[in-house]
C-alpha cells in the first residue's frame, strides 16, 4: 500500500486546533507563538505532510521558478551563465528550469509556451540564431505580465531587459592587440551575422583596421559556424586565395581551435607566422600545447546581473513601477601564446 501524505485537516484533527492555526503556524505567521508553530511542524513531518506548492504558489501569485532557455548547454560560456544565474537567485528561494533550443525557433516557441504553462516567475532568454522574426516574443509582453531578460544574445524589444557585453569593443581591442604585435594583414571569422552578438564584434574588427590605418579586405572576412570544422574549412578558403592572412580574430574559440589545427597541420607556425586570437575564453584555450589568446564574456557574472535584473524588477512590480535596464559590462582581453609574437 502507498502511504498517503497528511493535510493540513488532518494535523489540525490531531493537535485539535483550526485548520488557520495550522496553515498560518507552516507559514511562520507572526501571530502564532514559536511553541505551536514547533508543534505544528514537528506533527507535519510525522505525518508525512508535503505542502501543496501549487496550491501555495496561485495564493501567492508566485511559483518561485524561472524558465533559462539557451541554445545549447554544453558550452562553458551558458553552463557559467545558468550558474550564475541559479547563484543569485537560489538564496532568494527560486529554482530554474532549463531549456535548450538548439538553434531553432520552433523549438524556442516551444520552451516559452512549456515554461508559461508552469507558471514561472520569469524568463531569461539567449535567442537562437534562427529566431528573424520576433512575433512570439512580443505576445508573451504583450499578453502576459511575465518578465523577460535577454542576455548575451538578444533582440532589441522594448519592454525587455538585456544583459550583455560590449561586444563591439571586444572585437576592436582582439583587433588592435593583433595590431600592436605587428600584423598587418588580420582576416576576421564573423560567425552567424544574423546575430547581433557577431555584427558587433565585425564593426570593432573593422573600425581598429580604420583607426590604424590597415586595409579592410572583403577577402578577408569569412562568415563561419562556431565549430571545430568551421575553423577548419575557413583556414581552406583563405589558403586557396592569393594573399594570406597573418593573423585571424575569430568570433568563437571553437573555429579559433580549429583554425590552429589545419595551421598545424600545413606546418604554418603560430603566431610566428600566423597569429590567432578567439572569443569566449572556454577553458580549453588556456590548457592547450598552444594556448589560445581569447576575448572573456564574464559569463558568471552576466548571469548574476540577469538575476539582480530581475530581482530589481520584481521589487519594482510590487511598487508598481517597471523600468527597462540595458546593462553592457566590459569585456577583458587574455594574451597568450597563439598571438604573441617573440620578441626580437
């Protein structure tokens, strides 16, 4: 037989008191003394007594969980980010449910409808690179009072709150590093210029090519996927035109590797001949035979933000006023191996 988990009528049976006293005494209500609330819960446990969280949460009007979809999971930049989204909001009593949309917009539509069903108190949002048009988006803001904050990958929809870094001047300090080592012919893998991430950190490439007086090459920027085999296939395009690169700024530390790879495997040195710098600082890049130079997105920290954001904006319903933040932090630069030039 399956034990049946206790109500409250039944611990209110026992100990003889109302049904409110106990309700009140599992709530830590300031008008029931300490002694009667320790009663109370030391009852509830011996009978098994599980609060009704449902029950508690449509009272409340709060669930305390919140939806973090992503587009994949197993990258250090959104793993760093969930947590430190949970860091921050875990000692406020919320609990997060992830989601993945695999790059795809059907699938993203998907997640927001699931994690509206569930009720939860908000949702933070890194937008897939399919997600052009942004219909579904705006009928939850515009239908529903459950907040939204994008953070490093978002679309500009007023209403909603965004988390991010300066990308734009992430690609310009990896350019002008590069610049300052004495390369002079700097090829750029953009990733998917669909998202905004990408289009910023070309503009920083291309305005420190403008500022120091360095050719801007059509050639020379390659739009690739944020993979191993991406870096790879890009290395091959570049090598099949007349003028070759002597150093790369790539948007993801995964073509960065991959780059490295067939650069090795071509026998072309780096960074004596060939610089290459990425962007995220994954973990691998510092513990490489070759450690790889990396622009860092501080993603602990962009999600603690998205959590304050969202913390901030929960105070703020509760006064009945709601204010759109746009927080940018600064990105910081790792100079290793692959683009350091020996001194002469």
């Amino acid at each position: 037989m399956t034990k049946k988990n206790a109500t409250i009528y039944d611990i209110s049976k026992k100990l003889n008191v109302s049904v409110a006293t106990v309700s009140r005494a599992l709530n830590n209500h300031p008008r029931i003394s300490q002694a009667t609330k320790e009663l109370v819960v030391k009852t509830a446990k011996e009978m098994n007594y599980k609060q009704n969280n449902l029950a508690k949460a449509l009272k409340s009007g709060e669930t305390k969980n919140v939806g973090i979809i992503v587009p994949f999971v197993n990258t250090n930049f959104f793993s760093s980010v969930i947590r430190g989204i949970e860091e921050e909001l875990s000692p406020h009593g919320y609990h997060v449910i992830i989601c993945q949309s695999h790059e795809d917009v059907q699938i993203e539509k998907k997640h927001l409808s699931t994690l509206l069903n569930a009720q939860v108190d908000g949702i933070f949002m890194s937008v897939s690179k399919t997600t052009l048009n942004t219909d579904h988006i705006q009928h939850i803001l515009d239908t529903t009072n459950t907040p939204i904050i994008f953070f490093d990958r978002k679309k500009d929809i007023k209403g909603i709150s965004t988390v991010t870094i300066d990308d734009y001047q992430g690609g310009y300090i990896a350019t002008e590093h590069l610049i300052k080592e004495g390369y002079k012919n700097i090829c750029h893998f953009s990733g998917d210029l669909n998202l905004e991430i990408y289009q910023n950190r070309l503009n920083g490439y291309k305005q420190a090519l403008l500022d120091y007086n360095l050719p801007l090459k059509d050639d020379n920027i390659i739009t690739t996927g944020s993979s191993i085999d991406a870096g790879i296939e890009a290395i091959k395009t570049l090598w099949n035109q007349k003028s070759v690169p002597d150093a790369i700024f790539s948007s993801s530390d995964f073509a960065a590797l991959g780059a490295c790879q067939e650069l090795k495997k071509r026998k072309i040195k780096v960074p004596e001949q060939v610089a290459v710098i990425g962007f995220s600082n994954e973990p691998f890049t510092q513990f490489m035979e070759l450690p790889i130079s990396s622009v860092d997105q501080t993603p602990v920290t962009m999600g603690k933000m998205a959590g304050q954001v969202f913390l901030e904006g929960v105070k703020e319903n509760g006064s009945g006023v709601s204010t759109e933040k746009k927080v940018v932090l600064a990105p910081q630069i790792y100079i290793r191996k692959s683009s350091k030039r020996k001194q002469l």
